[in-house]
C-alpha cells in the first residue's frame, strides 16, 4: 500500500513548514516566499490526505482502517504487562481521513487567504510559523490512534489557540482573551486527563484500537463507562466551546480574522465533537451521558443564538453563531446520529470558514472597523465579498439546497426520531434555527444593506485582493454544493458522508440497538417545517431591519432588562469573576499566603528560634569559666546519680 | 540490587571530584582576576559534564542494578567504606548537575561581581557534594556528602545574596541541620541494628542495609523512616516545611537559585526513593496515605500561593513545592508509572525551573527588580527573551511535547491507578496542579511581558536590552533538552526503568507479606520498645 504507508507525510509537512518559517523567517522577511511555504506544505498534506482517501475507498470496506507506527513515546519501559506504553503513531480510517481533508482543504484555503489579509504585518512570518504549527498540532489530534497522542495534538492547537489570540501582544485585551482561552480549555483538559486515567484503569490500555475492541464487549450503563464518558465530555465542551466552558470563544476573537476561521469555526473548535465520535463506541455504553450531551448541546445551540440576536460586532455575531451551531453537531452526538454530527462539522467548516472570511474581507475594508451599527450599504464597495457572505448566511439558515439545509437538516430529523431523541429537542433545535437564520439576516442586512452609517471622510470601503477573494469564491462554492453528499435517504437518493462513515459507527449503534426510522412521511414533514422557520426568521430580519427599521429599538425598549441581559451575554463572565476567580485570589492571598505561610508556619519557626535564642541567652550565663564552679555542677552530679541509683 | 561488577574503572569517582581540581586552581588566584576566574570554573565544569557522559552512555539499561560500583576501605573498625555506585535513578540526576552546574556559570557570567574566585569555589565545592550525595552507596559516606553540601550552599547565599541574605542562610541552615542530625542518628541507629542481626557487625555499607532495614520490628521501622523522612522532606520540600524555599530563592544569587532548585530539592525526592522506601518499607507502606496527602497539599498550596506572589522569583519558587509535589506522589503511588514519572519529573524540575531562575536572573540583571507590577510589555523590547520565557514556562506547566508532560502524565495516571492509595481521589485533587500552573504561569507572563510596552521605555529605572548570545546559547541547550524528553523520553526512561521495577517489585513483596522477616525473634534493637 504506496499511499497509506506514506500517509504520516501527512502531519509532517505542517510540521517541516513550522520549523522552516520559525526557524528561518524572523531573518528573511520575505512575505511572498514565507506565504508560499507555509501555504505549499499544507496544500501537499491536503494532496497526501487525497491520495490517501481514493487508496483507502477502494479497498473494501473492512480492509480501509490502518494504523502506523512511528516511535514509543510514554511509558514505564518497564516491560510489565498491563503498564502504560503508548507510541507516536496514526490512524487512518474514514472518520480521520475525512476530518483530514477538511483540516487540510479548509485550512489550505486560509493559509492562501492569510496571504493578503497579513499583508504588511511585521509579524508576518511568526503568524505563519503558528498556522503551520496549528495544522500539525490538529492533525495529530486527528490522526492519533491512542488517547495520548490525541491529547497532545488537543493541547498543542490549545497552545496554537493561545499565541493567535494574543498575536498583536501589545494591546492589553489580547493578552487577557489569549490567557482566558487557554485556562478555560485546561478546565476541561482536566476532565480528558481523568477521563484518560480512568480508560487506562478500567482497559489496560490507552490505544484507539484495543480500548475500542475491549468495549465492545462491556455491559451497558456501568458507573465506570459513566464517567469516563462523562469525563470526556468535559473536556469537549472546552475545546468546543458548550455551556458551561464557552465563555473564552467570543474573547477570543480579539486574534486576527483569519484565526477566527481556522481555529474557532472551522477546525479546532470541532475538535470536541470529533473526540466524541471517535469515542462513539464508548459513549454507546453511557446512554445517559449521551442525554446529557444532547441537552448541553441543544441548550447551548439556543443559549448562543439569543446573544447572537444582539452583538454588533461583526466577529462577535459570528462567533456565538459558532457556539450555537457547535451545540448542533453535540445535539447530534447525543441522540447518536454520528455522522449526521461529523457531516454538519464538514459544511459548517465550509461556511463558517466562509463568513468569518467574509467578516475579515469587510474589517480589512472598512480600515479595522468591526461594529456593524457603523457599516450599511457595503454590497457595491464590496461585491464578490458580499455575493459570497450572502451564500454562507443562506447556507447556515439552513434554506435548501444550500449546505447547511442537509446537515442541520439530519441532525433536526434524528433529534426528533432517534430512540435518544424526543420531540423536546426538535423543538429546542428548531428554536435555534429561527433564531439563527433572523440573526444572520441581520448581520447581513447591517453590513451590507441600508444606509452607509460610516464616516465617509475616513473609511473608504473597498474589496479585497485577490489572494483574499479567491479563497471565498471557493468556499462559497463548497458552501452551496457540500450538503449534496449528504442528501436524506428519504429523497431517494444516496447519502454518501453516512455511507462513508458508516462502517466507523455501526459498532456504538449497534450497541445501542438503534433501528433505522422509515417515516418518510414524517420527515418531510418536518423538513418542511424547519425550511418555513428559517424562511420566517429571514422574512423577520427582513420586516424589521428593511422595512420597519424603528421595531427593533422599540422591542430593545419595551424589553429592556431582557435585552440588557442579552447584550450583556447573561452576565456569565461576571458570575464566573465573583463566584469562582475572585474568592479564589483572594483566599490565596489573604488566607493561604498571608495567613497560613507566613503567620503559622513561618511564626512557628521564628518563634521556635527566638525560644531557643533565649534559652541560650540564658544558658549561657551558666559557662562562666570558672573552674570551681564546674567542679561544683559535677559533683552535684555524681551526688545526685549516686542517689537515684540507691533510692530508686 | 545487587551490584554488577561489568565496569570496574574509576570514572564514577573521577565525576564526583574532577571539579576539585578546579578548585585547586583557584586556590592559587586572586579574587581580582576575575576572567581567569571564570574560564576556570567554566573549563572544570564543562569538563566534568564530558566526563559523566561516559556514565551516560556506559551505563548499561537492560542490565540494571548498580554499576560504576567502587569500595574502598575507610574507617574498617565501623565497617565504613567509600562506596559508591549508580543506578538508573542517580545517573539521571548526576547527569542533572552535570549539565546545570556549567549552564548556571555561564549563564550568570556577569552576575557576579565581588569575591569572584571564592564564589566558583563554592560553586564547584558544592558540585562535588552533590554528585557525591547521588552517588554514595555507604550511609555514612552519604551523610558526609549531605553535610558537605549544607556549607557551600549558605554561604553562596549568605555572602552573594541579596538584602535579607542573613536570614534567608540561617533559615536555610537551620531547617535542613535539624532534619539531618535526627537523620544521622537514625544511621547511626541502623549499623548497630545491623550488628544485632544473627553474625551480623555495624555497617553503613547500604547494599548490606537493604536486607537488614526491611526485617526490623514495625515500630523501629517507622521511627527511622521518619527521622529520614524528615530529613528529605524538608529538602523537597513538603508542605509544611517549605517556607525556608521561598526566602532561600529570593536571597540566593541567581546560579545559587539554579542548582537549588534544579538540583538541591532532588535530593529530598531521591533520599526517599533510595533510602526511605527500600530499607522501611513497612513503614513508608503505613505512612503512604499521609505522606501523599501532604504531596497533594503541597501541589495545590503550592500553586494557589504562586499564583498570589508580586515578585517573580518567589513565585517559581512556590511552583517549586508544587511541582515537587508530583514527584512526592508519584513516589508515594507506588506504581511503576508513579515512579518513573517522578524520576523524570525530577530532571524536568530541574530543567525547566533552573531555565526559569536563570531567565529571572537575566532580566534582572537588567532592571534590578524582580517585582511583577514593576513589567509591562517587555516582549517589545526584549522579543528573544519572551519567546524563550514563554517555551520554557509551557514546559513547566505541562504543555504536552514539552519535557514537563511527561513526567506529570505519568505521575498522575500512577498516582490515579495505584491500587495501593486506596482512592483516585489524590489523582483528581492534584490534577487541578494542571490548571492552576497555567493560571500563575500565563498570568505572570502576562503582566511581565504582554501588553503596552513602557512609555518611558524604562524597567525599574533602567533601559533594556535583548538577551544576547552567550544568554541565548545556554537557553537553546536547556531548550533542546527539554524538547528531546518531551518527543523521546524513552532516552531516560529506559534508563530508570530498572529502578522502578526493583521498588515496585520490592513494595509488592512487601504487600504480599512475602518480605522474608525474623518473624518469630524480630530484632529487639533498643530493649522495650520492638514489641
């Protein structure tokens, strides 16, 4: 097999692009070589992570899973058995492989977008150096094929996640979003480590293969396979941002705008839901856990979108429309449509990629301005931008045939009829679908409709260049045909990510004896439903922002304290200062540092010394040098021996 | 562990006093002649490091046991002897002074300023002491290295520290004599039990030891065990008996900080596992729960008092006691995956915090302030520097690919699994280390580097300038270090693996009740109390 035994190229490309850029290019400034670097050793993973897909479709079915090892990384090399030994090594199969492409192939495209948005920036090369180092760190999560490995690729595009965030260092409120990110995300690294923990406690083992083997034959609903679930779940809703860990995303906007779509849209925030699947056969013995992933993603779906209807930051809309559609793909996860989830990770990879692009095209227009109360009427500044940003709100809308319709679509259907779903979470799914496609509209309407409501004296709205268009061109396109790979079975046609995938997931199905649901009556049905809810929401946005522009600040006024809430994000960051952040210093400071250290401890001490300082003192007048008085002191002695030895 | 007898040359002892030679040297030169000085203390030094890499590479892994073993006589009428051998456990740490001894003088060049020449003695003296302490094999000869290292150490901070120096030595001095004298009578205590035993005769010899420890009475096991364990617990040091570190840190000049916390704090951690565990292990069985309650504490105390600190250098040294916490536990899991995370997690320590105090010590031999609020933005002015802060703090806490993952994984899954702890709930409480040490760490950062950069461009008064070559180079050596364990650590792990193996194996056995014990006649070593 040529391709598969070369696929580790795959993840070493990023990695080779990484050193080069970092290690050369603080010295040769050169945009246009170090762009080509870092764009070329990407798009040749994406051409590797090709090849590897057409060996792997045509091999068999079962013959397409393959895992390569590369060198031992931890363990106790103690050579017991049952002791910990884990190896750098990769996993190829159809879930990995295709995340691989749209890593690749969407991070391609922002890597050549970077090009001309980074232009002129005198960190340059060192924005190049953490993309690069980003794609290597997202595939070895991808592609690991033990816990370990996956946890170094989680924290790496953590850390990745970090410096992009706090890339212009100098302004005050990066660093803080930066450092925001990367404690929130280790709150839940701490759930992947116990979670971890307790896999090699209960199976011996931390690799993909034989931990996934062992399940298979385990009971259901065991208190350990609970928590292991459960522990894993934590640590998804931190990287992917779910209630309650979501709050660094929105922060963490404050990197640059292709950032936002790499890693907070397209990729790394997926990394959540990906983990989950991969766990799938796992999470098919914890069926509650998936209850409770299905309610923390629905909720979060809704949770997100009500904020969402009132940012006016560009950036910020898109980042709690993120949350929000996050909150679809664990929705998925926990009714255990798998690949329902992992396809709405693919298109929403395509027009979350797109928008957040988009958004940067009209920042980089509009001279670094991000509030869109002080944008309007864009579109003739800003055509191929425009044309293209409309595509994508379309497409998360969820109006067909566009991409967002058939994976929102399936997840919505399989929330409703799945044997973990219920008709309370099609309800809730739904809700967030109204209320996506109305704040999307008027993101739309905002920015590009309308009057100009921007100082013409100083902003000078224009396109884009080409290095920056293109790359929405193409997204675009794959915004508008990427769900046809996942058309519903019901039209008749074939759903070929759910052929793909299937054979991935049909263990944790089978396990939880899922049945596959026929109605087609009933699903057209609610297709059709869901279609007119996103219709009404953009008719909504349209009635209210066209033409009845007074209704929303009158609904702001009527509703004020709801709207104050919402503005103000449910003033969850406030409440996490109070009740977490600030008792904590404080009681650090005052209590443990002040208090514990330096009076007890430290008072003991001193004390200790001062005694012994006195008594010495003291003592010491006793060596008076006189010999006569020491003969005194020795015979008192022996006197005083001799008599306990006789009387006691 | 019995000795193998496969390398019989001398290199071991030629490691422990090479530097010795340097002393000599500069026995003969004047405090004034100060670059000379230095070439000196760097050449003996850099010197030494080549000649423990013999060590490194002969060491043979798959063989195990003690090698480079030499004896001979001292003081034959007690048995005594100067006997000194390495296993996986003291080759890593040997090869840890090794590297940060010449790393820490060259990296403080200029730091130095007066009594040059009496400052690298004590440098040099207190690296004899040190390997010696890792490599002694007698208990006696053991104590003399451990005493030895006391003097140079209190005087590198009494005499080239800062303002409170004084205070922070008598400290310093005062909390490690009072454990070592209870340990030395603990020594003392252990040859004579030795002789107790049927044909047996005082010894210090430990090899001989390890079969007498193990078969004394309950109540005399603990009793030693403890007055070790005292000893090397405010070496470690162990919540509550680390509040000489900070004020020790804050005074010492920055290499004093470097090999303190890169290699003086280990030796608390290896007393316990060359020592403590396998000549009581009875007792360190009954004191497991407690001991690893207290490594817990130390960890999360550890951390939520750095995270409060103003000045910097006191805030890694609170990392410290929480980073030697995991050691702590690790040792205390009694797990194969516990131990060798806490042996590597030993030399990470020393890596990446003696990185850290010397990186410290750079910029304020700049600004001449180590206090946080003081900073703001540096990373403008002094780019290279902050990159390197920033790779060397991610070390620290853990980021995985980084050396400090390693050890910490390990540590904490052995801790996590260890059926002999009884519960996961040490595992869980100290795995929130993993967090807070990204709060202190990047909040620190932050403040220091990030941000708006001064506007009148000055820090504490002084104009700054980037690190420059020599600073640079001795940074990239730490960093390969520590990129090279955090991608392959199997390099040392295999090396350790031996030991792990012999503890677990010996603990098991223990546990087991399979210990062979003088069961019926235990050894009455002071008459009423083995009962």
């Amino acid at each position: 097999m040529p391709m598969i035994s070369n696929a580790p190229l795959i993840v070493l490309f990023p990695l080779a692009g990484f050193l080069l850029i970092g290690l050369l290019g603080w010295k040769y400034r050169n945009e246009l070589v170090i762009g080509i670097v870092g764009s070329g050793v990407i798009f040749l993973s994406f051409a590797t992570a090709v090849g590897v897909l057409f060996e792997m479709a045509s091999l068999p079915e079962e013959a397409r899973r393959s895992t390569v090892q590369l060198f031992p990384w931890i363990g106790t090399f103690t050579g017991t058995s049952g002791s910990l030994g884990v190896s750098v090594g990769y996993q190829f199969d159809q879930l990995s492989i295709l995340m691989t492409l749209i890593v690749t192939g969407v991070g391609f495209l922002i890597h050549v977008y970077s090009i001309g948005y980074m232009h002129g920036d005198k960190g340059y090369w060192r924005f190049f150096t953490y993309l690069n180092l980003f794609i290597f760190a997202m595939l070895n999560l991808v592609l690991a094929d033990n816990f370990v490995l996956m946890f170094f690729g989680w924290e790496g595009v953590g850390l990745c996640s970090y410096l992009l965030i706090g890339f212009w260092y100098e302004k005050t409120f990066t660093g803080d979003a930066a450092k925001k990110a990367f404690i929130v995300n280790r709150i839940g690294d701490f759930g992947f480590l116990l979670g971890m923990f307790l896999i090699m406690r209960t199976f011996d083992s931390l690799s993909f293969t034989s931990v996934m083997s062992s399940a298979s034959v385990m009971p259901t609903g065991t208190p350990v396979m609970f928590w292991i679930a459960l522990l894993l779940f934590v640590g998804a809703t931190g990287k992917s941002a779910q209630i309650p860990l979501f709050v660094w995303l929105p922060d963490a906007m404050a990197g640059p705008t292709p950032v936002s779509a790499l890693i907070h849209a397209a990729t790394m925030v997926t990394a959540g839901v990906y983990m989950v699947a991969r766990c799938a056969p796992l999470y098919a013995l914890a069926p509650d856990v998936l209850m409770i992933v299905a309610i923390v993603g629905a909720a979060t779906a809704v949770f997100a979108a009500t904020i969402g209807l009132v940012q006016n930051d560009i950036k910020k809309v898109l980042a709690y429309s993120t949350i929000s559609q996050l909150g679809y793909m664990f929705l998925a996860m926990g009714v255990a449509a798998f690949s329902a989830g992992i396809f709405h990770v693919m298109t929403h990879a395509f027009f979350k990629a797109l928008l957040f692009l988009g958004s940067g095209a009209v920042i980089h227009g509009m001279h670094d301005e991000q509030d869109i109360q002080k944008m309007g009427g864009l579109k003739k500044y800003l055509p191929v931008t425009y044309a293209t940003f409309v595509v994508g709100a379309i497409a998360i809308a969820g109006i067909p045939p566009f991409a967002g319709f058939f994976s929102k679509d399936e997840i919505l259907w399989n929330a409703f009829s799945s044997e973990l779903g219920s008709p309370v979470l099609w309800t809730v799914g739904a809700l967030g679908a109204v209320l996506t496609a109305f704040y999307m509209s008027r993101l739309v309407i905002l920015t590009f409709h309308g009057k100009e409501r921007f100082d013409h004296h100083h902003v000078h709205p224009h396109e884009a260049p080409k290095t920056m268009t293109v790359p929405l061109v193409v997204l675009a396109g794959l915004s508008f045909v990427g769900g046809w790979l996942g058309v519903p079975a019901s039209w008749g046609l074939g759903n070929v990510v759910e052929d793909w995938l299937n054979p991935v997931f049909e263990p944790a199905r089978h396990k939880l004896m899922l049945a596959e649901h026929e109605s087609h009556a009933a699903e057209f049905t609610l297709m059709t439903i869901s279609v007119v809810l996103a219709a009404s929401g953009i008719y909504a946005a349209w009635r209210w922002y066209v033409q009845h522009t007074d209704v929303p600040d009158r609904i702001a006024g009527k509703f004020a304290r709801t709207y104050r809430i919402l503005l103000n994000k449910y003033y969850v960051d406030e409440a996490y200062d109070a009740v977490v952040v600030r008792p904590t210093q404080t009681a650090s400071d005052k209590f443990l540092w002040k208090g514990v250290d330096v009076i007890i401890i430290d008072g003991a001490v001193n004390g200790t010394a001062k005694v012994i300082a006195i008594a010495a003192q003291t003592v010491r007048r006793v060596q008076t040098g006189v010999a006569q008085s020491y003969a005194m002191v020795i015979v008192a002695g022996i006197v005083a021996v001799i008599a306990a030895l006789l009387f006691i | 562990m019995e000795p193998t007898a496969s390398m019989t040359s001398s290199i071991l002892s030629w490691t422990i006093f090479l530097p010795l030679a340097g002393v000599v040297v500069l026995a003969a030169m004047k405090n004034a002649q100060v670059r000379s000085v230095k070439i000196v203390g760097c050449t003996a030094s850099v010197v030494t490091f080549a000649v423990s890499l013999f060590l490194w590479f002969g060491y043979d892994a798959a063989a195990g046991g003690f090698q480079f073993v030499e004896r001979v006589a001292w003081i034959s009428s007690l048995n005594i002897s100067y006997h000194v051998g390495i296993d996986g456990l003291s080759l890593l740490l040997i090869l840890l002074t090794t590297v940060l001894t010449p790393l820490a003088l060259i990296g403080t060049w200029n730091s130095i300023t007066n009594r040059v020449r009496d400052y690298t003695i004590m440098i040099l003296v207190l690296e004899v002491a040190m390997v010696g302490v890792f490599a002694a094999l007698d208990l006696f000869l053991f104590y003399v290295f451990w005493e030895a290292m006391l003097i140079p150490m209190v005087f590198i901070i009494g005499m080239w520290g800062g303002q409170d120096r004084v205070y922070a030595a008598v400290k310093f001095f005062l909390y490690t004599l009072v454990g070592s004298l209870l340990m030395l009578v603990a020594i003392l205590a252990l040859g004579y039990a030795a002789s107790q035993m049927p044909g047996g005769q005082f010894t210090t010899n430990l090899l001989d030891l390890y079969a007498v420890g193990p078969r004394l009475a309950s109540s005399i096991q603990l009793w030693m065990f403890l007055a070790f364990a005292l000893s090397f617990a405010i070496k470690v040091p162990v919540f509550p008996l680390h509040t000489w570190l900070p004020d020790a840190h804050v005074q010492a000049p920055t290499a004093g900080s470097v090999l303190l916390a890169g290699v003086l704090l280990k030796m608390g951690t290896f007393g316990f596992m060359r020592y403590c565990l396998p000549l009581f292990p009875e007792a360190a069985l009954r004191a497991m729960p407690y001991v690893a309650t207290l490594a817990v504490i130390s960890i999360v105390y550890g951390a939520l008092v750095a995270m409060v600190q103003t000045d910097i250098k006191k805030l890694v040294a609170y990392s410290s006691v929480s980073h030697l916490g995991f050691v702590m536990l690790g040792i205390f899991s009694m797990t194969e995956e516990g131990m060798q995370g806490a042996m590597i997690q030993m030399v990470n320590h020393g890596l990446s915090t003696g990185a850290l105090f010397l990186l410290v010590g750079m910029v304020y031999d700049r600004t001449h302030t180590r206090t946080i609020d003081d900073y703001g933005g540096l990373a403008k002015v002094m780019p290279v520097f902050a990159a390197a802060f920033l790779f060397i703090s991610l070390s620290s806490i853990g980021l995985p690919g980084l050396n400090g993952f390693v050890g910490e994984f390990l540590v904490l899954l052995g801790a996590f699994r260890s059926t002999a702890l009884h519960s996961t709930a040490y595992a869980a409480i100290a795995a929130t280390g993993v967090i807070l040490s990204a709060v202190y760490m990047l909040w620190m950062y932050q403040r220091v580097m990030l941000g708006p950069t001064r506007e009148s461009g000055k820090y504490g008064g002084n104009y700054v300038f980037d690190i420059g070559r020599r600073e640079i180079g001795v940074l990239v050596a730490i960093a390969v270090l520590v990129v090279w364990i955090g991608v392959y650590p199997a390099s040392l792990l295999t090396k350790s693996a031996g030991t792990a193996r012999n503890l677990i194996h010996m603990m098991d056995q223990m546990q087991r009740g399979q210990m062979p014990r003088y069961a019926e006649s235990p050894i009455e070593l002071l008459p009423g109390t083995a009962r």
